[in-house]
C-alpha cells in the first residue's frame, strides 16, 4: 500500500510540475470586429434598464443638452485639410482678443479633435466630445525658419488643422509628406522675422510630432481651466447664435497634396 500511495504522490508531483512548465506560444492570426452601438438598440429597449437610468438621464440631459448654436452641415475631422479642423483653428484666433493676442495663424492638432459635429444644433454635450481633454489655448513666436521647420513637420504628418491664410502644399510618398511650398496671408516666409502663433498647450509642448514648437519664444499659457479648447468652442458658437450666425466652415485649399 505504501509503494502504491508513493508512486501516486510522484505522478502527482510529475504532473503538477509539467503543468507549471512555461509554455511557448505563438500568434498565428489576429481578427476583430467592430460594434456599431446605434438606433437600432432603441427598437426593443430593456424596461428594467430604462426605469434604472432615468434619474441619470435627467441629470445627463441637463448638463450636456442646452443648445449652444448650429452648423450649417456635418463636420469632420481629416487630414491632410478638413472642415471641422479648420473651424476650430479659426476659433483660436478668433478667441486671440481675448488674451489682447493677434496671433498670424493658429495650429489645432487633429489627433486632439475626437468627434464630429452633425448638421444643425450644437449642445454642451457634442463641445464636450470634439475636446474632452484639458487643452488649453497659448500662444508663441517662432522665428520664419523655425515656422517653415514646423510646416516641414505638419506636411509629414500629412496635415494638421491650420487656420486661414496657411497656404501649404506638399507631396505624399508612402504615407509620408514632404513640405513643396508654404506661404502664409499671401507672403512667402521670411526666415529672419518673427510670427505669433495660436495652438494648445499640448502641441507646444512638442508633442504629436511637432517638436519645432519647443523653440517657441515668448510663450503665454494661460493656466484657469476656463482657458480649456471646449469653453473658447462653446463661447463662440453663443456668439454666432445670439447673431444668428447658422456656423459654416469648408475645405478650401489650406493644404494641399501635389499630384
């Protein structure tokens, strides 16, 4: 009997260490899916659901459904020029006066724009999905030759937002762009003068592949949370309405790719 319970207790150990024993994999595939959350859940809701999430939806509802303004069609984030980008490069000159600012042109990095706007009204709620994170508006001077060091970076990345008057052509090759010529108002960049420009905090901080901005001079960054991207959107879509100003914004040639 002894042997019989020593010879089990081996196995035992013997097959508990060979579970242990690390195991080499390798991936052979990788497939996915993706699910369209859309009206077609509303068609049979779940009761139970419904009566649990009401007082959150009112509560929801309050916040992120006042109307702040309209647009005049659907917009959307795209490089290498897009219409919702250059809309809220604009915006950060637009909101310039109010940090007594006159920025030339203003940047609105595509990678900080999350939604779209949809054709007609504008809520809290839609602001708050195009800019969820705490950006916040500052300015800086580059010198000319840094300014065309930017452009170089901008058309690699095939395109960021710019605002009016940034007129970039560029080649693409690979997925990759390459700067052809750049003029700004009209002007061709003059490497020895010295150009204020509009953005986000995070794009100052050298980030999204915009390290140019590091050598920016005279830098003001405004630090109350009132200066966040979402509020300067929502004050100048009130502003439009009480003008009765519909919002409208077009691809016009800003930048654009050389055939």
């Amino acid at each position: 009997m002894m042997n019989h319970k020593l010879l089990f207790s081996g196995l035992l150990t013997a097959l508990l260490m060979s579970s242990c024993a690390p195991k080499h994999y390798s991936l052979v595939g990788v497939e996915r899916s993706r699910i369209i959350i859309d009206s077609r859940y509303d068609q049979n809701p779940d009761q139970a659901a419904v009566k649990f999430l009401e007082p959150y939806k009112r509560v929801n509802d309050s916040i992120m459904g006042p109307v702040l303004g309209q647009v005049a069609h659907n917009m959307h984030a795209d490089r290498p020029e897009s219409d919702l980008s250059n809309l809220l490069s604009d915006i950060l000159i637009w909101a310039a006066k109010d940090y007594n600012e006159q920025p030339v042109m203003a940047v609105y990095n595509k990678g900080g724009i999350r939604a779209d706007l949809t054709k007609g009204d504008v809520t809290y709620g839609d602001v708050l999905d195009v800019a969820p994170f705490e950006n916040k508006i500052c300015f800086t001077t580059l010198t000319g030759e840094k300014l065309m060091e930017l452009f170089r970076q901008i058309a690699y990345r095939g395109g960021e937002g710019v605002s009016k008057g940034v007129e970039l052509v560029i080649k693409m090759d690979g997925g990759k762009g390459e700067l052809v010529s750049a003029r700004l108002h009209g002007q061709e960049i003059d490497p020895q003068a010295e150009y204020r420009i509009a953005t986000l905090n995070y794009v100052l901080e050298g980030n999204d592949g915009m390290p140019a901005f590091l050598d920016g001079t005279n830098s003001v960054r405004p630090e109350d949370a009132s200066n966040n991207t979402r509020f300067l959107i929502m004050n100048y879509f009130r502003e439009m309405q009480a003008k009765g100003i519909v919002v409208d914004a077009q691809v016009e040639g800003r930048i654009k790719v050389q055939e």
